[in-house]
C-alpha cells in the first residue's frame, strides 16, 4: 500500500484536515516490451498531478502490461478492493488504457458507482458525480471498439490488395520457399528437395505422415520453425507438419490468402471464408510440385483417412500404458495378423526416445479373465464385486466429470491467450509475425486439448452408466468394454511384455 505524502502529513491523512479521501490509481500499457516504461510513468506522473491537487491520499497504484480483459490481475483484483470499499475513488487517465470491452467496462464501472465508489477518466472527461457519465461512458467504449474495429478492417484490406499483386502476406514463407521483393521465390537451400522428398515418399505409399517425420527427425532435417528461427518452435516434425505440406497448393505454384477470419471483432473463434472470399492467384510463383502430384496425394489422404478406425475407443482406450515412458498405448490394427498395442511415444517418435513395449490384445484379455475367474473361484464371491465395482463405476464418474471440467478450462484459456495475441496485433503492440508465432504455438496445445476433450466425452456418450447383469457378472466368458472399464484401473506394459494389472476393488 502506497500513500501521497506530498499532500499529508505522512498519516495518511490530508495536510488541510477534513475527511480522508483515498483514491486508487490505474495505469497500464498493452505490451510487454521495455521500451514502454516510459508510458507508465507518463500515466503515473499525470494522475500524481491531479490527486495531489484535490488533496486526496493515494491508497496504491494498479498498474500492469497486457491489452486484453481475459488475463489483467491488477485490474480484477482493483474490482475487487473497489468491491470491500478500501478507497472511494478510481482514477485512470484515460477510459482506453481502463479498457475497450464495452460489456465489461459498463458493467464493473457501473456496479461499483451503485456502491458508492467515484471513476474519474481525466481524457474524456468522465466522472461518475457528474450526471453525464453514463453517457460519455457508453459512447467513449462504443468509439474505442469501433477503432479496433476500423483498425482489423483496415489490415485485412491493406493485406487482400497485396496478395492480388501476388504478394506473398504471410507472416512466415512456407517451407521450400524464400520471399524475395515480396513474392515466394524456391529457397537457396535444400528444403525444396526436402518438400519433394516428402511428396514423394507419401506418394510411394509405404510410409504414412507419422512415419515420414519419424524418418526427418532421425536425419535430423532442421523443422520449418528452426528454419524460421523461432525460440519456441517446434525442434522435432510431427504428423500435423508433414499434413501441412501434403495440402498446401502454395506447392504448385498458387497463391491463397485470406482463407479464414475472426467469427466477429474480439471473438477468438475463427470461420472459414468462401472461395469467393479468398484471394487465389494461380502459378503465381514458381512450384515445387506438379498439379498432377499434387492431386495423386490428395486423393491419398482421402482414401486413408476413410480407411481409418472410427472415434470408438478400442478395448483398452486410455487404460494402457507404457511402464517406462509413461505414454498411452496406440492400438495397431492390420487387415492381416492380430489386434496389437504398442508404445505411443514409440510409435510417434522413434526408437530413440522409447522402445516398442508391444503386447497382442487377445493375450490381455485372457490374463485379465484368467484373474477373476481365479478370485471368483477362491474367496471372492459375485455379491462383493458387484458391490466393489459398483463403488469404482460411481468414483470414476466423478473423476471423468472433473477431468471435463477442468479441460473445457483449458480449452478457454487457451482461447483466451488466442484473443489477448490479436487484440495486441490490433493495437500495434506486436507484429504480425509475433502475433502468428503466439498463433501456431496456442493452436497444437490447443487442439490437443481439444481432442482430449473429445475423446472423454465421446466414451461418456458411449458408456452405459448402469453395471452389467448378474449374468455377465458371473460367468465373466467375455470382456468388453463396459466390463473392462469397471474392472481394471490401469495396464502397465514392460518392454519384456509382462504387465501390471491395476484393479478397481480390493482382495
């Protein structure tokens, strides 16, 4: 806590006596970079200026970097203290720096004015005892917004005239490419042999994405982000990489910009535009891949991705994992030899980072049928498992629930953080570079957590909630999902093949 002494008498108390008037300062610039210290102290020193002249006493100074409502701590926990009454006023220079949310802004302004806390906004003139404040306070926000507004309507224009003069606006150049007076141009390097190579190899058929970037990384071929330089890119090629290249017709020579948009002005939603919306401006520069190529693999990835198992879970879905790594076992299934799981982060990644850990299906499930016909024929009777299960289905639909809650968190947040990047960008505070390097960081954790979210949902969805008959119980001849789900926990498999099996009810 921080008091004005130049205008008390250091007792937090005002030099000309009367009643103690406390006011709490708010100051904020909407970037991280060093360069902008100076506005706060240019905020601070203004606001300084005008209390001292009131004679009010400082209570503390909220002041904090950041350009979006979604992550402001001074400014929530300043609603806060205005909410428990520990000043009477608040004082910002200016409605812009307090915030552009006109819902928030009208809102917390107004629930604080009700309860008797005085908002002052020294540059338009806003003060709460005055009786126009609603007013200049509805039509000040209305006018910040329509500037971000202007602002995004002016960039996507500034950026369609450019891409219909065929240059290239994004914010880093595809891989194979290099921008040369503002068009695409084939890199001096070798990854335009690098994009051909992985055209051809998913062509040949024999290896799939995964595979391919499995085989990059062991070559230790440089990603696109280490190519670009970026600190936080990725350093190892994944399946979504590999995709990436496979469907860009930048490969051919065609240039298409402006392929989605935000749903609306402050949403982190984004929706795609139609092909008439788009800018698409065809052997444009030169390519890297033929069109006939082109659309070989195309029709290969359709073909694929039709062939693939559906969003069902397999039988051992989230309950198998690797005893060394950690990772969930991937399910391999072949239109030849038998149903078999393995490590994941093997089967992403590579040898050199975990080791196969492969187990056949079939083989778990008698070991796991074998168990419990062995404690049912010794001292296990049904009536207790029932009874066990029972309780482990109840707390592991507790868990499930909690495990969407806090994922659906997850996936806001990450929203959140998706907004607070383009809410920067449009307040100039970062470059458009910066702001799709933040972009394509938040949208992998992002997705993932999304597909998480899914996959948990989905299983609920397809989950019956009830236990199984007496019958299924009992005679324990079979095991599908809805019974393995209530009788094991967690599989453990070592790299020798053996397992630890964890049950839900106690012996």
């Amino acid at each position: 806590m921080r008091y004005n002494l130049a205008c008390n008498n250091g007792l937090g108390v005002p030099s000309n006596g009367g009643e103690e008037v406390k006011v709490a300062t708010y100051v904020r610039v909407s970037t991280v970079f060093e360069e902008q210290d100076s506005s706060i102290i240019n905020q601070e020193e203004g606001l300084q200026d005008y209390y001292r002249k009131k004679g009010w006493v400082l209570y503390e100074t909220y002041g904090e970097r950041g350009s979006s409502f979604k992550k402001r701590e001074a400014y929530d926990r300043l609603i806060r203290d205005g909410k428990t009454k520990r000043f009477q006023i608040i004082l910002v220079k200016s409605l812009s720096r307090f915030g552009r949310n006109i819902g928030k802004l009208n809102t917390d302004i107004t629930n604080l004015v009700e309860i008797g806390i005085r908002f002052v906004a020294l540059s338009e003139g806003i003060d709460s005892n005055n009786n126009d404040w609603q007013g200049k306070l509805a039509m000040y926000s209305m006018v910040y917004h329509m500037q971000s507004q202007t602002t995004s309507e002016f960039i996507r224009i500034a950026e369609r005239a450019r891409a219909k003069r065929g240059e290239f606006t994004g914010s880093y150049t595809p891989y194979g490419y290099q921008r040369v007076n503002k068009k695409l141009n084939l890199a001096s390097d070798d990854t335009p042999s690098i994009v051909q190579k992985i055209f051809n190899l998913y062509q040949e058929g024999i290896l799939g994405m995964q595979a391919i970037a499995n085989l990059l990384n062991d070559k230790m071929v440089p990603t696109p982000a280490q190519k670009h330089g970026r600190k936080r890119g990725n350093t190892l090629w994944g399946q979504s990489t590999i995709e990436y290249i496979l469907t860009n017709p930048v490969y051919v020579g065609d240039l298409v910009a402006q392929r989605e948009q935000a749903a609306a002005l402050g949403s982190s939603k984004r929706k795609k535009k139609n092909k008439e919306e788009q800018v698409i401006m065809e052997n444009n520069h030169p390519p890297l891949i033929s069109r006939e190529q082109f659309q070989v693999v195309q029709d290969l990835i359709q073909r694929r991705s039709h062939n693939k198992v559906s969003g069902l879970p397999n039988l051992f879905t989230h309950l198998m994992f690797c005893a060394d790594c950690g990772s969930g076992m991937h399910c391999v299934k072949r239109p030849y030899g038998k149903t078999h799981y393995m490590c994941g982060k093997y089967k992403l990644r590579g040898k050199g980072f975990c080791s196969r850990h492969s187990i056949y299906e079939h083989e778990l499930v008698e070991l796991i049928l074998t168990d419990i016909k062995q404690l049912k024929g010794g001292h296990v009777e049904s009536d207790y498992l029932r009874r066990e299960l029972q309780k482990e289905a109840e707390s592991k639909k507790r868990t499930s629930s909690s495990e969407i809650t806090f994922l659906k968190k997850e996936v806001e947040k990450l929203e959140n953080r998706k907004q607070n990047a383009e809410d920067k960008w449009l307040d100039g505070d970062i470059t458009k570079d910066q702001y799709h390097e933040i972009l394509e960081r938040l949208s992998e954790t992002l997705l993932t957590a999304k597909q998480k979210l899914s996959n948990i949902q989905k299983e609920n969805e397809n989950k019956k909630l009830t236990l199984p008959d007496i019958t299924k119980l009992t005679s324990f001849e079979k095991l599908d999902r809805e019974l393995l789900l209530m009788l094991v926990k967690k599989i453990e498999v070592k790299e020798s093949g053996n397992v630890n099996i964890t049950y839900n009810f106690k012996v």
